[in-house]
C-alpha cells in the first residue's frame, strides 16, 4: 500500500454515511410522528397565515385581530372541507368494504344502530327505509 504524503486527498465514500443517517432520521420521524404532527401542523398554519396578517397588518388591521382572523377564516375552511369531504369518503369506504367483504358498511351500521351513518349519509345508500 502506498503511503500518503501530507498533500494527497483522501477519497472517501461518503455516501453510506449518508444513506445511515438518512435512515436513522427517518426512523427517529416515524417514531415520533404523533408527537411531532401538531408541531408540523402548526409551523404550516404559520407559514402560511404570516403573509396575510402582514397585509391585513398593512392595511391597519392589528396584528392580534389580523391573526384571530387568519385562524378564524384556517379553522372555517377545515371545517368547511371535512363537512364536504367526510360524506364522500364515507361512501367510498362502504363501496370498497362491500365489494371487498360482501357486507360493507350497511351490514355493519345495521348490527350497530346508525350511528355515524345516520349522520353523515343519507339513508337511501344504507338500505334504511328511514329513521
């Protein structure tokens, strides 16, 4: 093996360094995905919102009532979205579980009253004749 002189570089694979710390980040992640989720959530919500309170800001809105807003305005669309989307997934559920299992939602809403269905979709998909 030839020695080094003080002047010659080291070539050296740094790439399974990577790839090991890469993995360990990641698992770390997985890990400690319920705790860090809100966290996540919340700097998105900041992220986001900061652009809009500065201009609510600019155009003389304080910034507490600029932020209030901004999360008033977050919170009315999630609620918007889920209240839209909750129905539709409900029923893509009780599609795929049917053609999956035989027996899908319905099966299940009728051995355990109607529950969340009676809430979220309409009786004529559960085979209800109503309430």
């Amino acid at each position: 093996m030839d020695k080094l002189s003080p002047g010659d570089e080291i070539l050296v694979k740094r790439w399974p360094v990577f790839l090991g710390v890469a993995a360990f980040l990641a698992l770390c992640f997985f890990a400690l995905k319920p705790i860090l989720t809100p966290f996540v959530a919340g700097a998105l919500v900041a992220y986001f919102g900061d652009p809009v309170v500065d201009i609510l800001e600019r155009r003389r809105i304080n910034r507490t009532v600029g932020v209030a807003i901004v999360f008033a305005v977050f919170t009315l669309l999630m609620t918007v979205l889920v209240l839209f989307t909750l129905p539709r997934v409900a029923v893509q559920i009780d599609a795929l579980s049917s053609h999956r299992f035989g027996g899908g939602y319905a099966g299940l809403a009728g051995q355990c009253g109607t529950g969340a269905s009676g809430r979220f979709l309409p009786d004529a998909r559960l085979g209800h004749s109503g309430r």
